[in-house]
C-alpha cells in the first residue's frame, strides 16, 4: 500500500500548496478577497462569524495562542517599572464591581463558552493622565484612573468596559494579529510561522503587541479598525445594560470622550468612527439595549471618585487607547 499512501501524500500536499497560495492570491489582490479566502480555508478554521453581527473574521491564530499572548502581554505591562498600581479602595473598589457585572453579563451572552472559559482578572492602574482601559484575550482587564473623569459614574465605567471586553471576546486581537502575519509575511508565511508554534521573534512579537492594542509598548499606535469599534460599541451597549446599568449613560459618555479629546493628534483618530456617528449608531441601538435593561434588575449606581491629573506622572508615550 506504500505507493498508494506516498500518491496520497503527494496529491494532499499539492493540494494545500494550491489551496495556499490560492488564498494568498485571492487576499493580496482582491479588496474583497476574505470571503474568498474563507472559502479556500474552510475545513482549516479559518473563518468564523460575530455571533451578533454575522461580520465574517479572518482568524487564522488558534484561541489557546491568542490568549497565552494575552496573557504574556497583560503580566509585560504590569512589570513595567513606570506602572504604578492602585491599591486605592476608593479607586479598586467600583471597577471590581462593574467588572464582576459586566462579565456576569457576558457568561450569559452569545459570548458565554468563552466568557467562562477565560480567567478573568481586573486590575487598577494608577496613571491619572491616560483616559484609558483594555481587555485582553483570556480576560485580563486594565482601567487607568485617567478614565474616571470621563466615565464619571459606574454606567459610564460599564460603558467603557462592555465595550473593551467585546474587543476581547469576538476576537478582535486574534483578528488583528491574522491580518498583520497576513500583511506582513503572506498568508502562507504565516500559517507557516503558527504551525511551527516556535520562539516569537521580535517581529512577530511587534505583531502582536499592536493586535492587542498595546502598540505603544512597541512604539506604534494601532487603533482598532471601524468595524471592531462598532461591533464592541453595539455588543458592549447591550453587556452593559445586561450587567443592570443604564445604556443611556454610554451616549453621555461619548459625548464626554468627545469633549474630552479635543487637541488630540487627528492620525489617532484618523481610523475612529467619528463620535457623532457613533452616538448616532448608539441612538439606533438604544431600544434593544433598554429592552434588556428594563427586564434585568438595577445595579447601583455611584459617582466615580476624582483624581487630577499631576505632571509628575506624565510620560512620553501613554499606552494606546484601544477604545
Ligand atoms: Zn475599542
């Protein structure tokens, strides 16, 4: 049966080559050339769909490496000697709170196998100058206190967070991390460098660091594309008013981020949907969500505490707002 098996192997192989360089064709040269790439890598889970928004992914990094990336990149941020962080109760205390509702929220949603699956673990930093907060892949979750003034209260926290722990339960890292090996080495090139599973270089490592969102960390901002940002905005709104707050509060929230943004270098927004469009998108959204928010039970609502911002904690390049 040798020859036969060695035929077999032969057709196999040629076969995936063809498949290969067919997807990198149809992705190099085609604007629309995903769809056709998750035609040709079917079968090798290439491809999934938002639960919620039916939007075709391109992932072709497995799960269990996306969130040992998250991992690594959540415990590089911590050790990072300029971090400083907040064992403040004052500060602790309402974030842990909102966290442990808003991923209450998301064991319920379409998100739930994942959302348990992950090892969810929040921390406060103290940095009172950055307007930011992340999740990364496997549920590791930062809020700056930079972000309170501008969330103000916890519906406005819950916003924030709905909206950053949908970047990492639809797999928007994941995402971001395929389309950078894509763009960078070639789809095949790519497969090639996850199959063997090896070392990250530094390249690789600059890859994903920018896919999660923590570009500054390697010198490159990144924000999320559109498509992500709506997504989180539409699946966060509805976390959020599942978790018991007020969806009303992310317009006002918005509304605050846009006041709040203005003098910022345009190129970080550049990629942003507009804070107009995205109240506007939040407006349409807002019957479904106060649907959800009227059958749930209120979850209470206190003012965040203030902090100011003091130039001593200025540094040159703040983490990137992945928001
Ligand atoms: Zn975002």
């Amino acid at each position: 049966m040798a020859p036969f098996r060695g035929l077999f192997l032969l057709t196999y192989f040629w076969l995936r080559q063809w498949v290969h360089t067919a997807a990198l064709a149809a992705y190099e040269f085609s604007r629309n050339g995903l769809i056709l790439t998750c035609l040709l890598w079917l079968g090798a889970s290439g491809c999934a769909s938002n639960p919620y928004t039916a939007r075709s992914q391109l992932l072709i990094i497995p799960e269990s490496y996306e969130i040992q990336m998250g991992e690594q990149a959540y415990a590089h941020v911590l050790e990072d000697p300029k971090i400083t962080i907040s064992t403040d109760p004052r500060e602790v205390e309402p974030v842990q709170r909102v966290a442990k509702r808003i991923i209450a929220a998301a064991k319920v949603s379409k998100y739930a196998e994942r959302a348990k699956k992950f090892a969810w673990e929040v921390t406060v930093i103290k940095d009172d100058k950055t307007k930011n907060a992340w999740a990364l892949p496997g549920g590791k979750i930062a809020v700056y206190t930079g972000i309170f003034p501008v969330a103000k209260n916890e519906a406005g926290l819950a916003a924030v967070l709905g909206h950053e722990v949908v970047h990492a339960l639809a797999r928007h890292g994941a995402e971001r991390m395929s389309q950078g090996l894509v763009a960078q080495f070639g789809l095949q090139a790519a497969s090639i460098l996850l199959s063997t599973g090896g070392g990250l270089g530094p390249q690789m490592n600059r890859v994903v660091m920018q896919a999660l969102g923590l570009g500054a960390q390697v010198g490159i901002l990144l924000p999320f594309s559109r498509s992500h940002e709506s997504e989180a905005d539409y699946v966060g709104l509805l976390l959020a008013a599942q978790a018991g707050y007020d969806p009303r509060e992310a317009i006002r929230l918005w509304q605050r981020m846009a006041a709040a943004s203005e003098g910022q270098p345009p190129e970080f927004l550049s990629t942003h949907p507009s804070h107009e469009t995205r109240i506007q998108n939040l407006q349409r959204w807002m019957p479904e969500a106060l649907a959800i928010y009227n059958r749930v039970e209120h979850a209470p609502v206190a003012d965040l505490p203030t902090v100011t911002p003091s130039p001593s904690q200025e540094h040159p390049s703040p983490p990137s707002e992945s928001h």
